[in-house]
C-alpha cells in the first residue's frame, strides 16, 4: 500500500472515530438531560397545569410562550417553599423574530398576593405558597400569561457558573458581600473589568447596598446575558454535562424534556436577541413601617402591552388601580 493511501485511510479513520465519538456524547448528554429533567420535574397544582389567561393548550414547539425565573433565597434543598425569592424574571420567548423580553420584577414590590388576599412585597409569596403563589401572583399584577417556570436556588447559580469556568464582567464599584454560605465579607469585588467565578458573580447578582432595585435588576439581566452567551458558546459545549449536573440538583420546574427541545431553536440560531425591560416606581416606607417598591402604573401597563403583544395575545382590558398606601 503506499504511503498516500496509508494517510488517507489513516484521516477517514480518524474523522470516523471522532463522528462516533460525537453522536455517543449526544446520546449521552441527551440521556443525562432527560434524567435530571425527570428528577427537577415539579407540577405546579393549578387546575390543567395551564394559565388561566390561556384560553388553548400551548407547546413550545409551536407557540410564543414565557418562563418564570425564580431564585430563591436559600441555599438550602431546592424543594424547600417557606423561604422567599431573592429575584424574579420573566421571559417571553417569540418563535417567529427568535426574540426573548427579559423583564427583572423588583422583589419589593408591592402588590396583591393572591395566595394571602392582602397587599406585601412579592417576594413573600413565594413563602406563601412556593411556585405556584409566585406565579398565580405575577400574572395578577401583570396580566400575563406565566406557562412555565424555573426555580434554582444559590447553589445553582454557583455551581453553573463555577461550571463554564466563571465569566467576565465590569464591575461597576467595590463591594464587600456574604458568599452563598452568608460568611460575612468573604467576597470582596473592586471596579473593572474581570473574571468572576460562581461566589463572586453571586455576591454581585444578590448585593442591595450600592444602588437601587432597578439598578439591581439591571444588573441581574445583564448577569444572565453574560452566563449565556458563555453556556452557548463553542469553548462551553464539552462542558454540557457539568453545566446540566450543576442546574439540575438544584432546580425544580414544570418543564418536561419534549417541551425543552422546543426551546432548542433559540440556543441553536446565533441571532439570538433579548431585549431587557424595567418597571419604574419610587421606592418608600409606609404606614406598617415597611419599606416597599410602588411600581408607577404607566410603566406596568406599557410592560403588560409588551410582553402580551411579544406573546401574540390580544392587549389586556382592565381599570386603572392604585394599590392601597
């Protein structure tokens, strides 16, 4: 056999071990996936598992749907519902422009907790009554339909991050925070541009003493942003295993695998967008002495129209409210 033969026979063995290796950690990874979905996998217990402002049954394959994000302050088991959530984002996802609306909802502000019947800081209902009173109570104040959610608590978002190998952030100024065990000071940030593992992108996602719950907010959204583009990028897919490993023991959600993959589109067009929103208001005490975030009723409404009309839902009619001071 000559030598030309003996390198081309050589390159195609090559190139056929690596497409088996490849398909045999797809399947791997795919298998891996659909346990740590079936163990996280959680009911929600409202009546058909759907929204009531859905008037059909939805399928992420086929329609623009949205997810709760809800982290919860603990780092404790995530199936633990009596304690509170230290953020709340809701996404829609639009199939037909691959957009998401990413809207970050301050975790003092005050609205009608369905679950109780009186008027707190939403981030008491989730230990009202765990996912499902956070979801009934963001589609109360919002209107909008909330078809799926995600609960993680602490120990998700460290080890995820741990798990791409940290991300890079600008750190807008100094900070000196708990890490997820709430030892006080152990993480301390200053200004710039830099490499954050799981602890210090923690302590900057959670801080509340530097600015306002808008600004945290913001920072949330761009938080995850970045941990995206990071999970989506070429250098991140060897780490697959390691990132579903770190989410899925400390995740619960009402998400099955097949309505999962209808998701896969958005990670696997590059065009990607999301487009972040804020609700303004005026941060104040009030007559029981507690401090609250009063979200300005324009700004709830344009973020209603919003993120209804990125749902393809008609606007949603309803009498101009002020909450009770």
């Amino acid at each position: 056999m000559s030598r030309k033969k003996k390198i081309i026979i050589t390159v195609l063995v090559i190139v056929g071990l690596a497409f088996t290796a490849m398909i045999g950690y797809a399947a791997y990874l795919y298998n891996e996936a659909n346990n740590l979905v079936s163990d996280a996998h959680e009911e929600i217990g409202r009546e058909n598992e759907k929204s009531a402002l859905r008037t059909g049954e939805i399928d992420p394959v086929d329609d623009h749907v949205s997810i709760l994000f809800i982290g919860v302050d603990s780092g404790e088991e995530i199936e633990n519902d009596r304690s509170r959530s230290d953020a709340l984002l809701l996404a829609t996802f639009n199939k037909d422009s691959n957009t998401v609306k990413l809207l970050s909802i301050p975790r003092d502000s005050y609205v009608h907790i369905p679950e109780v019947g009186y008027y707190t800081k939403i981030n008491h209902a989730h230990a009202f009554g765990g996912a499902r009173a956070t979801v009934e109570t963001v589609e109360d104040f919002l209107n909008v339909p909330v078809d799926y959610y995600v609960r993680v608590n602490f120990n998700a978002f460290v080890d995820l991050v741990d798990a791409i190998d940290g991300i890079w952030y600008n750190v807008p100024y100094e900070i000196s925070e708990p890490n997820s065990g709430n030892k006080r000071d152990s993480i301390r940030l200053y200004p710039g541009y830099q490499h954050l593992d799981g602890e210090e992108t923690l302590a900057l996602a959670r801080t509340r003493k530097y600015d306002s719950d808008i600004q945290r907010g913001e920072r949330q959204q761009k938080i995850l942003k970045a941990i995206a583009d990071e999970v989506l990028s070429t250098s991140s897919l060897l780490k697959l295993d390691d990132v579903m490993t770190a989410v899925g023991r400390n995740m619960s959600t009402n998400l099955r695998m097949p309505e999962i993959r209808g998701f896969f589109s958005y990670a696997l067009d590059g065009n990607i967008q999301i487009d972040t929103l804020n609700l303004d208001g005026i941060g104040d005490y009030m007559a029981d002495g507690g401090w609250y975030f009063q979200v300005d009723e324009e700004s709830r409404r344009e973020i209603q129209e919003t993120m209804r009309r990125h749902l393809d839902l008609e606007p949603f009619v309803e009498e101009m409210y002020q909450p009770p001071n």
